[in-house]
C-alpha cells in the first residue's frame, strides 16, 4: 500500500502541479491558459494517479489523506492501514512536487512575482477568509467523498470507474474551486508547500504558512462529513 500511494500521489502531483506550472511560469508555452486548463489537467491527473497506484501490489489509490480518514471513520478501511497510506501519499505529493521544480528549472527566475511560484505548489484563498476559506474547503471535500462514494455504488464494478473520479475532481474545480484553489487533499497541499520551501527557488518569497492549515484541516473534516452523509444516504455496509 505504502509504495502505491507514493506512485499514484507522485504522478498525481506531477501532472496536476506541472499544469499550474506551465500555465503560471514566465515562458512556458502554455502560460495564460487559464482555469479550465489547470482544472481539466488536474481532473486528469488524477485519473492516471489512480492508475499508476492500483498498477503496484496492493495499491489502494486513495492518493488523499482526506478520502483515507474518512473511509476509516466509516469502517470502510482499516484504521491500522491508515499510517502506512497517509505516509505514502506524503512522500508522493513531495517528490511529485520535486519533480515539477525540475522540469521547469529556467522558468523560476524568468517568473518575477513569488505569488505564482508558490501558487504552483500550494493553494491560496482568492479572498483571504480564514473561516470561510475552511468552510470551501470542508464543503467541497465533502462532496469529493458523497460523490465518490456514489461512483463506488454505481461504477466500483466497472473497468473505467477511475474516469468518473477524474470527471469529479474536473467538476469540483469548476464549481468549487475559485475560492480557495480547491485542496480537498491534506497531502496535495501540504506536501508540495514544504518542497516550497526546502527548494531553491529563485526569488520564491514565502510559503504563506499562516494560511497552510486550512487546506489541511479543512479538507479531512469534509472528508469525514461526506462519508458519513454517503454512508447513511446510501445505506453503506462494510
């Protein structure tokens, strides 16, 4: 599990940080791409995440501490697994986000605002709210989970489920996202921020750490709250 969580989280974060990156950097081909770039990418993204987890033994292709949590707290996964998966997705969304800072090395210093750089590797409120920025968090990461579930439900059994996942996170940045950047993943954020701030990014200005625990907190009590509301709407039993 633990080597399943580093892949699938790793190719996750590669492709869905790589897009901001290449939309956001000083002359990247794709700069000024806009929203439904980043959110199609990110869609997909995960998509191929999940894939690349499921192709390890014994992945479970969680790739989100959130959506671990909250099947734990519903006795849909073992609470004794829960350390090794967590870990896993945290050591993924770090070299993922590595990965990126690599592959667009002479982009940081032609890229002069430090707000974009950071924006490449960690979420950011579009109106600073801390309560309501929380709040964005918890309710789309709920629903990352209620309609996560119900993909299970309806489509756990076929060979292209995956898909729906990606089509979800796709809707949820679009509907949701422009607020806070849509997190929903405590490892997506997290992770990627710390790699802000050990690498060395030319003129990368702070990793806004004032603001770092409400796309971590925010998304694990949306995780819980949208299993719950899925496990009692839909009759759950494990």
């Amino acid at each position: 599990m633990f080597l399943g969580e580093v892949v699938g989280t790793g190719t996750l974060i590669l492709l869905g940080d790589g897009v901001v990156a290449g939309v956001l950097l000083n002359k990247s081909k794709a700069q000024n791409g806009g929203w439904i770039v980043i959110t199609w990418a990110w869609g997909m993204a995960v998509v191929f995440g999940i894939l690349t987890s499921i192709a390890c033994s014994g992945g479970v292709a969680h790739l989100n501490a959130a959506v671990t949590i909250g099947l734990a707290s519903i006795g849909a996964f073992e609470w004794s697994d829960v350390p090794q998966v967590i870990a896993g997705e945290f050591v993924g969304a770090m070299l993922g986000a590595t990965l990126v800072f690599l592959a667009y090395m002479p982009h940081w210093a032609e890229t002069e605002d430090p707000g974009l750089k950071l924006a490449v590797f960690s979420t950011g409120p579009a109106i600073r709210n801390y309560p309501l920025n929380f709040l964005t968090e918890v309710i789309a990461t709920m629903m990352l989970l209620l309609c996560g579930l119900a993909i299970g439900q309806n489509a756990g059994s076929s060979e292209f489920g995956f898909f729906f996942w990606g089509l979800l996170v796709l809707s949820l940045g679009l509907s949701l996202g422009g607020p806070t950047g849509y997190s929903m993943n405590p490892n997506r954020d997290l992770g990627p921020r710390i790699m802000h701030f050990i690498l060395p990014i030319p003129g990368k200005g702070s990793s806004d750490w004032a603001y770092s625990m409400v796309p971590v907190i925010g998304p694990i009590v949306g995780g819980i709250l949208g299993s719950f509301v899925a496990k009692a709407a839909f009759d759950l039993q494990f």
